[in-house]
C-alpha cells in the first residue's frame, strides 16, 4: 500500500486510479492498481516507461488486447486443491496461450522482458500442444479427447439422427392438433405443444400447461425411450468431461510453472495496456525524472474528466532546492493548481504517467504531505483549526529533504495575527529542513515574507477582475491579490456593505498594493540588467566565434605552407637524384683527370646546399614540438616512455624502469593520455641477446618474441638470436613469416652451423 490515506483522500487519488482501473479486464489488475507501493528509484521509473512505450511501438496496434476477463481467477482455482475447471475456461486458456506466444512471435526480446527468470519456450509450445489435443478452437472439449467420450459422442449422434426422423411423423402424425408445428423443450425433454382441447387424442406423458392454459406440454410415447436414452447418455458426456477437465487440472499442476508464464504475462500486459489506453484518453505520458519540477501543459485528470476540451492546462516551474507560494484571488485556481502539483508527483512516485507534456520534468519524492481543505471531526470532538495543528505537527515531526509538502491556505482558522505568526514559522522551518514547499494564502505579511525570502519563488492565478473571470494561468514573480471586492460585486452584495469593508481596510490595503509595485518594478529592473547581461554574453561569443575563425584561417593557411614546402623538398630531392645520376655518367664518360675533379667539385657544392635544406625541413618539422618533464613521448618504432630529464639536444626517458638516453631528433610525436592509461612497452632490467623458444606453442612463442624484440631493440642492442630448434620446421616459419612483417627489422637469417645453424634465427635491429 501507498502513502497514507489522507494523502489518497485529499488529492482524489482514487478517482484518477478508477480512471487507470476501467481500462482493465482482468480483477486482479484491478487490484493491482489500488495496492500499488512506491518506486524505489529513477531507473524503476524508466524501466516501466520504456515497456509501455515498447508496448505502444510494438505490439498496441499489431495484437488487440481482447477475449481476457478471467485468467486470473482460473489460476487460482487450478491451485485450489478443492477447485475445478469448468469446460467454459478452456477457451480463455486457449486464447491466452494463444495471446502468448502470437506476442512472442512479434517480437522475442520483448517478450522475455516481462519474465525475472529463464524457461525453455519449446516447453511452451508442448504444452500448447497438450492443450489443443483436446480443446476445439471454440474452447470445447474435443471428441478425440478420450475413447470413451468419443463413443458416446457417437452414440448420442446416432440417437439424434433417430429422433429426427421420429419427430418428423410425429408432428405429420398429429398436426392438426397442435398450436404450434414445431417441438419445444420442458425440462430438457422434447414435447408437443397441442391445443387443450385435443389432449387425448395424443399419446404421451403430460409435463405442463402453457401460461395461457391453452396449450398443453406433452412428450410424445414414441419419444420418450429415446429421451431417456439421451439423457443417459448425456449425463455419461458430462461425467467424462469431468474427468478429463480434472485430468488436465493435474497435468497443468505437475508444472504449473508453464502454465504461471501465461495467466502472469496475461496479468502484466493487461497492467500496460490499462495504463497506454488511460495515456491515449488523457493526453498522459511518462516525464524525466530531475531535481527541479516542470510541468509544462499539466492537467489535473479528474478536471480534464469533467470539463473536456475546456479544461485548460497549467505551467508550474519549481526550481532546484526552492519552494513555491500561489496566490491570487478566491475561485481563480490555487487549489486546483496545488492538487495538481500534489498529484503529479504522486503519479510519478506510484510509476505511471502524468496529463502533462512529454518535456516536462518531476522529482521523484520519497514522501509527499499535504494538508488541504477541512479535517473538522465532531465525532472525536477535534475543531477544524485543531485538525490542521495535528497535520501540521505530523508532517514537522516525518518531514525531509526529499519531502514535497503541500499546504493550502497555510495560518487560517485562528486570528491573523496568530496565524500568520505561525505560518511564518512552520514555513521557516520546513525550509530548514529543506522540504520542497507548494502553498497558498491570501495574508499579505506572508506573502511579504515569501517575497523577500531567497529560497521561496512568488507566482500569482491570472484574473480579470474587471469581469471576474479567471485565466487558469501562472504569473511568476509576483503575488496576486485576493480580489475580495470584485468577488462581492460579482454576487450582488449591497454596495453599502462593500463601501464600508474598503474603508475598513483602508491605508494598509493601499501601501501593499504598493508594496507589491515597487517590488514589480525592482523586478522589471532586475530584468532588465539580465537582458543586458544576456546581449554581453551574446557578445562574447561572437568574439570567441570570430577568433576561432581567424585562427581555423591561420591554421589552413599554414598547412597550405607546409603543403608547397614539402612539394619543393620532394623537387630538390628529384633534383638531387637526377643530379647524381647525372655525375655517375660524365664520372663514367670522362677520361681527363682535371675534368673528373671539376665534376666532383661542383657536386659537393650541390650537396652542401641540399644538406642545408635537410637541415631546414628538420628544424621545421621540430618547431612546433615542445617537450617537458612527464610528457609520454613515442620514438621511432612506436616505442613510447615518459620524459625524466632534457639537456640541450639530449632527452631522458623512463621506458618502464629502464633510463634510455637519446637525442631530442628521435623523438617522433607526444603521446597523449586517454582515459588516464599510458600505452608503453615493458623493458627489464637487463636484456640478453638471445631468447630460447624451444618447446612453446607457436602463439605463446610469437607473443613472447614480440616482446623481447621490442626490449632488445628499444635498449640498443643490435643483433640477437632466437633459439628454436630443428623439428618439424613449424616454429622456425612462423618466427621467420613473422619477422617479415616488423618494420624495425633491419633483416634476419639462419645462425652458422658452429652457432646452430638453422635450428637459430639471428635478428639484426635498424
């Protein structure tokens, strides 16, 4: 069970749960809804929201819901040692199997979402099986279900193909002393119907008179054997039915898991389309579940029964760790609006959807109070005043962060000094608490005190008072009046009277109405150096935009450079090559010692050039690469480790524990970090330079070579060997293929025969 019962009561629950409920064909889903317990958690919430949604999408439209009302109560009576299936239950049996797997066949992943546990649907499909070995597609026993059945199906069958053609010369027999020329039945037992008057002319037994005495029942003698017989047989029909119903009990109870899969699935998916057919009819759906509350076009469903499409929708914001005051004139919505709230969030805490917009957003409350309209109990002598201290005391004493509390007309039913004096309190202390508070008044110290207090935000019902009609809307940031005036004149009091209660209220009347302006105006001009704020923001960005857009031109214009840079040094490199190849002929042509030299001599000075360039493009490929202390740095071979130490051209890097000295040249790029792992290849302290395979898999060899050779190569060491024996020559391939495919090979061979010969791999390193 839910919250308590005043809660229930006084947010009208009930009615809105009766709504859900008229949707349902089964009892126990019905029962479902009146005990259903609060959501522990978000991902409760979403986990329901997406089966129904799943359902909608899937299966609404696809497989009607119909045929089911008693699946439930059938289940329990296959359980009840002393219950009995009837013959009219197997229908619903049928379609409920029936219902099931067609569901399943839709679609299998969904369909095992409703299940907390596994089973093996083929057990699914046997026991259809079962069930249509002896039921029709009616729901009626078959004649096949047993031998003896079928025989006196036969029989009966026989007898009334005998009974027609007997009944045929009776009614020719005596036809014309019959009111009717046609037989009835009486007790189950075929008669004439004969006038009055005729009576002995037919032979028979007499069972009856008509209502109006003028007919006579009588069971023709050349029927009554035959009726007898049929009834005998009847009764055999029937007791065999029993037995095979009573057989079929035991069969589904030897595993009644099997048979639990249908009537709970039944159950669940009568719960969702109960709850869909409830969205379709009030525009409900599923919200988000936040930290702040925003009900954007929310209704309350027991307004929206009631007025139709007059009933107007409401916008409540309630930010995040803040609470709301509602004011406004009599009859112009407060109340309303509070259930509202109240209901909202009970709905959600409960699971089910809200008659709101999809967007909106709801807290999900472990409690919800409230104390709204009159408790007065003359049977145990409580005032009405006395009622709401109680409430108020109960909600102080179990009242949390996590706790909406919603108070209606908070500090009436006493003096308004008092009242508002004690209101002002039980407000602070709520706050303190940090409760989430929804209430209303009409006392102006309270709404003063709302106004000026940081955690409380201030809305007003929208009201012509003029024409006394009210809007059903929101105003925020504000309070309203309570329009008592216009109220007076809308019912006709004597203007007298009016007169004198405006003199009554006088001055204090008129410096809150003013209160109220010049807080409006502080509001206004608040609103205003937000809106100034809002174009220097605006402002801002488009600076921002600006120079990322001069920069993103830099960078383009830059790699375009870089571009035409590397385009010239592959032509000064062509260049070079066809130079040389130039040298290598007239060196070849030449013949004269002094013209040899003049040709070398103008070489060098073409190399020393395009040694500068070299040196160029390498400075400019560095420019931009700026190392310090702990960056993960990648060297040539994409071995990688952090730098400990940089002097001048030399760097320091920690390769796992091994300090490898090199020049600031080998470094190739710096690595960045992804999800705080650093990718780096694992180095000993000491690495030899031969490794023994002998005797290991080919993956667990491989593996391992893998990663000698990266320690061997990254430490320094040029040349290694890699013992693996002789065999069959398997792991000498696969070593010797793999080795082709690493690039800072610089090339491998078989060991001399002194060495091992090919029975050893030597590794030489770039």
């Amino acid at each position: 069970m839910f919250g308590n019962i005043r809660e229930r009561e006084k947010l009208e629950l009930s009615l809105i749960l009766e709504e859900f409920k008229k949707n349902s064909l089964l009892n126990s889903t019905k029962e479902k809804f009146d005990n259903l317990n609060y959501i522990k958690d978000k991902e409760e919430y979403s986990k329901f929201k997406d089966i129904v949604t799943n359902y909608n999408k899937k299966i609404f439209l696809k497989l009607p819901f119909t045929g089911f009302s008693k699946i439930d109560e059938i289940t329990e009576r296959i359980k009840d040692l002393n219950g009995h299936l009837q013959e009219s239950d197997l229908f619903e049996i049928k379609s409920s199997i029936d219902y099931t797997l067609k569901f399943f066949k839709t679609d299998k992943n969904y369909f095992f979402s409703f299940f907390d546990f596994q089973f093996d649907i083929n057990k699914v499909y046997l026991f259809k099986d079962n069930i249509e070995r002896i039921v029709d597609d009616d729901g009626k026993i078959k004649d096949e279900a047993s031998s003896k059945l079928l025989h006196i199906r036969k029989n009966i069958n026989k007898l009334l193909s005998s009974q027609d053609r007997i009944i045929s010369k009776i009614l020719k027999k005596y036809e014309k002393y019959l009111t009717e020329s046609n037989i009835t039945l009486v007790d189950n037992r075929i008669v004439l119907q004969v006038d009055v008057h005729e009576k002995n002319r037919v032979k028979g037994v007499f069972h009856s008179y008509s209502n109006t005495k003028r007919t006579v029942f009588i069971e023709p003698e050349e029927l009554v054997f035959l009726n007898n017989r049929l009834n005998e047989l009847k009764e055999e029909e029937r007791l065999e039915i029993a037995k095979i119903l009573e057989e079929l009990k035991n069969s589904i109870l030897s595993d009644l898991s099997i048979f639990s899969i249908f009537s709970t699935f039944i159950s669940k998916v009568d719960f969702i389309n109960s709850t869909l057919l409830f969205m379709n009819e009030y525009d409900a759906n599923f919200v988000q579940i936040e930290e702040e509350i925003e009900l954007i076009r929310v209704y309350h469903p027991i307004i929206k029964k009631v007025k139709g499409k007059d009933a107007k929708p409401v916008n409540i914001k309630i930010e995040k760790n803040r609470s709301l005051l509602i004011t406004g004139p009599n009859m112009g919505g407060k109340t309303a609006v509070l259930k509202t709230v109240g209901v909202s969030a009970l709905l959600t805490k409960l699971g089910l959807p809200i008659c709101s917009s999809e967007f909106s957003k709801i807290r999900l409350f472990d409690k919800i109070f409230c104390d709204i309209g009159d408790d007065q109990s003359l049977e145990n002598g409580i005032s009405t005043f006395a009622s709401h201290l109680l409430n108020y005391k109960n909600i102080v004493e179990n009242c949390d962060e996590n706790s909406l509390i919603l108070l209606d007309e908070v500090g009436t039913g006493t003096s308004i000094k008092e009242g508002t004096s004690f209101a002002i309190s039980l407000i602070k202390t709520f706050l303190e608490k940090g409760s989430t508070l929804v209430f209303t008044t009409h006392y102006d110290p309270i709404k003063d005190f709302s106004l000026k207090n940081g955690s409380i935000s201030c809305c007003a019902m929208k009201y012509d008072f003029e024409n006394n009609i009210p809007y059903f809307e929101l105003e925020y940031g504000t309070v309203g009046q309570s329009g008592m005036f216009s109220l007076l004149k809308k019912y006709g009091f004597p203007e007298k009277i009016i007169e004198e209660s405006y003199k009554t209220v006088g001055k204090d009347f008129l410096d809150y109405t003013q209160l109220i302006k010049d807080y409006q105006l502080k509001i206004e001009k608040l609103e205003s150096e937000r809106e100034k704020l809002e174009l220097l923001k605006k402002s801002q960005m488009k600076i921002e935009e600006i120079t990322k857009k001069e920069l993103d031109d830099y960078l383009d214009k830059k790699n375009i450079m870089e571009k035409e840079y590397r385009k010239r040094i592959n032509e000064k490199i062509e260049s070079l090559r066809s130079e040389f190849e130039k040298v290598v002929r007239e060196l070849t042509e030449s013949k004269e010692r002094v013209q040899k030299k003049e040709i070398i001599k103008n070489f060098r000075k073409f190399l020393d050039e395009n040694i500068v360039i070299k040196e160029v493009e390498k400075a400019q490929s560095k420019e931009n690469l700026t190392i310090k202390i702990g960056d993960t740095v990648q060297l040539r071979d994409k071995i990688e480790g952090i730098v400990k130490d940089v002097d001048g051209d030399r760097v320091s890097i920690d390769i796992n524990g091994v300090i490898l000295k090199t020049n600031f040249s080998n470094i190739v790029n710096i690595v960045e970090k992804k999800n705080g792992v650093e990718k780096r290849y694992h180095l000993g302290e000491e690495i030899k330079e031969e490794i023994d395979l002998r005797g290991k898999f080919s993956d667990e060899a491989l593996e391992e070579l893998e990663n000698y050779i990266l320690k061997a190569s990254a430490s320094g060491i040029k040349r290694v060997r890699v013992i693996h024996g002789h065999g069959k020559g398997i792991l000498k391939d696969k070593i010797r293929g793999f080795l082709k495919g690493i690039k800072f090979v610089k090339g491998f061979y078989p060991a001399p025969i002194e060495e091992g010969g090919d029975g050893v791999t030597i590794i030489e390193f770039i």
